[in-house]
C-alpha cells in the first residue's frame, strides 16, 4: 500500500497535487494533512520533505521528518468551538465579579 493511500479522503487530493508540484520543481515539501494510524485512528501530520539526488545514475530519493501534530490540531479544534454552559467569558466574568465586591 502506498503512502498516498493512507491519507484522509478530504486531503489526499491537495496533498498528492503539492507533492507532485514539489516533486517537479525539487522545492522542498511541507504540508500539514490527516493520515490513519494501524489501529484507524486519524492522526495529524506535519510533513517536511525534500528531494536529495541519487547517486551515479540513481533516482533520487525523498529525505524528511514527519512530526504527529493531532494534540495540537485538537486543541485548536476546541478552542474553535463554541462555549457551552453559562456563555460567559473570563473577562465578563471578573468585571462583574470586581463590581460587586465591597469597600470598606
């Protein structure tokens, strides 16, 4: 199974057409994109790559790191969410909270 074929559905096309670009250009890759894991688990990815020379006639070869970003993306995924409960912020929170403290 190729790497391609790991990807998430709703990224495999603009992946594959930023690879295929970087490939023809020799820039380097970076994306960021969802993959799933061996146990099905989706699993966000940053993906830094380059293309490096072959030697002697060789085709070249891909060298990189891929870092697994999914806390990340999940954290701001729920700072994206709305607030449930009271629907108040922090802020909101201490100015009324401060208002309503005494002087003696």
């Amino acid at each position: 199974m190729l790497w391609i074929d790991h990807l998430h559905p709703d990224d495999r096309d603009r992946v594959r057409a930023e690879s295929d670009r970087t490939d023809r250009t020799g820039e380097p890759f970076s994306m960021e994109y969802r993959t799933f894991a061996k146990d099905g688990r989706e699993v966000w990815l940053r993906d830094e790559s380059s293309l490096v020379a072959g030697q002697e006639g060789q085709p070249p070869r891909v060298q990189g790191v891929m870092f697994d970003i999914t806390a990340r993306k999940r954290a701001e995924l729920a700072l994206q969410q709305p607030r449930t409960g009271s629907g108040r912020s922090s802020s909101s929170c201490r100015r009324s909270c401060t208002s309503t403290r005494r002087t003696s």
